[in-house]
C-alpha cells in the first residue's frame, strides 16, 4: 500500500519543541497517518513505488549550503516529480523543490520576512487543483531568509506579496512549493519572533508592532489538508 509521507529537513529550537513539536509534528496536526522520515538525520527516503505523495518541511539549514543530505534529497525529488508523484514543499521544501528542478535559491536582497504577511494569488490559481477554491488574499505566517530567486523553467508563479514574487509556484501538474508556513499556528510564528527581539530589531523591525500582527491563518492551514486530498483522490 502506497503511503504519504513527510520528509524532515532539520529541527526547531528546544523551546519550541517543548510546547508546539518538531516541524513534522506541525504537518501531522492538520495531516493524519503520514509517515515521517528525518532525512537531515539520514534516514532513508522511500522507494518511488511505495510513495502516494510527499511533504517536505521547513529547516535552519540553507538549500545555498547544498548539504550532502539535501543535495540527495533534491535528486530524490527531480525523480519523484518525473514519476509524478505529488509533492508538496514548505519553505526549506520550497527552496528546495525550486533548487532540484533547476531554479536558483539564495538569500532575499531584502532580508528577513517574519510575521503574518498578506498573499496574493496570481490568475493561474483559478486552474490549479490545489488552490482554485482559495481566496484571491490571504494571511500567512513567513520566516525566511532565503527564497527562490528564479524559478524553474516550465514553472507557473500562483501567489506573491510585496516582499517575495515568488510565494507560491506549481511545476507539471502535481509538485507545489509554497514559500510560507501553512503548519504554523499564531503561537509558533510568535515563538520565533520572541526568542530573537534583538536580532529583528538590529535589522529594522518594529518587533512590537510585528507580534500585534500575527493572526491565525486558516486557510493557509487548509492547504496541508488540501495536499492530501488531492493525493487521496489520485487512488
């Protein structure tokens, strides 16, 4: 029986840990019976044929470091996607879906994006089985430094906002990156603005006004949900 499956690509801080769990354990909340595989700490991805589709979390790793790990979980997902098979890559994942398909990834001219940002989709929505029944905006929850800075050829841009043109893509018809955080809660995302105040302060933040900010995000949530539906419905 085929599975899905999502592969870790690192580890949250401790604290975080402690209250809300990993970054699989984010994707389990709103994604029940995957199985987890921690690629960044060398288990071994799957054989294609045992795989329904897959999720690929966020990392504090970067894809510009091209680990042995993540370079071969690249390779991994260039195959998978010519088997297409259904891939789903979150930040990290989505940088690095852009980066095995032969897009460029690297750190953002503008720096940092934390917080609850605004997405924008973009027309091809209205034709994309995973996000045509999404709003045309939406709030999300971001922390990134680096983003994808060209896409892959063939590669159809679905959202954007004012900080990243490239929030969101599909490539065929069954591999999706998005560059926000659809497992994260407002409490998460609030977590890892807390525990480095200064930091986003040195780089011009207004920390305060940033945490007043942060919503919860529902239909960015619904996009895990919608990733297995698709999948279950290719059965």
């Amino acid at each position: 029986m085929k599975q899905i499956y999502i592969f870790q690509t690192g580890s949250t801080f401790p604290e975080i840990i402690e209250k809300h769990g990993d970054f699989a354990d984010m994707f389990s909340t709103h994604a029940d019976d995957c199985i987890v595989i921690d690629v960044e700490q060398g288990e071994e991805l799957p054989a294609f044929e045992k795989c329904a589709g897959v999720m690929v979390t966020g990392s504090h790793d970067m894809v510009t470091e091209r680990l042995e790990w993540s370079e071969k979980l690249a390779k991994w997902l260039r195959e998978a996607v010519q088997l297409r098979i259904p891939v789903l890559g979150v930040c990290y994942g989505h940088q690095l879906l852009a980066h095995a398909l032969g897009g460029e990834v690297g750190f953002h001219k503008d720096g940092t994006e934390i917080g609850t940002a605004t997405i924008n989709m973009l027309p091809d929505k209205s034709i994309d089985p995973l996000f045509e029944m999404i709003p045309d905006n939406f709030p999300a929850h971001v922390v990134h430094a680096q983003t994808v800075l060209k896409l892959p050829d063939g590669a159809v841009i679905l959202a954007q906002n004012g900080h990243d043109p490239h929030h969101a893509f599909r490539y065929g018809d069954c591999a999706w990156g998005v560059q926000f955080h659809p497992e994260f809660t407002a409490e998460i995302i609030k977590s890892y603005i807390s525990r480095d105040v200064e930091k986003y302060t040195k780089m011009g933040l207004d920390v305060d006004k940033v945490l007043e900010s942060v919503e919860e995000t529902p239909v960015s949530c619904s996009i895990i949900r919608r990733f297995i539906d698709f999948v279950e419905g290719l059965d």
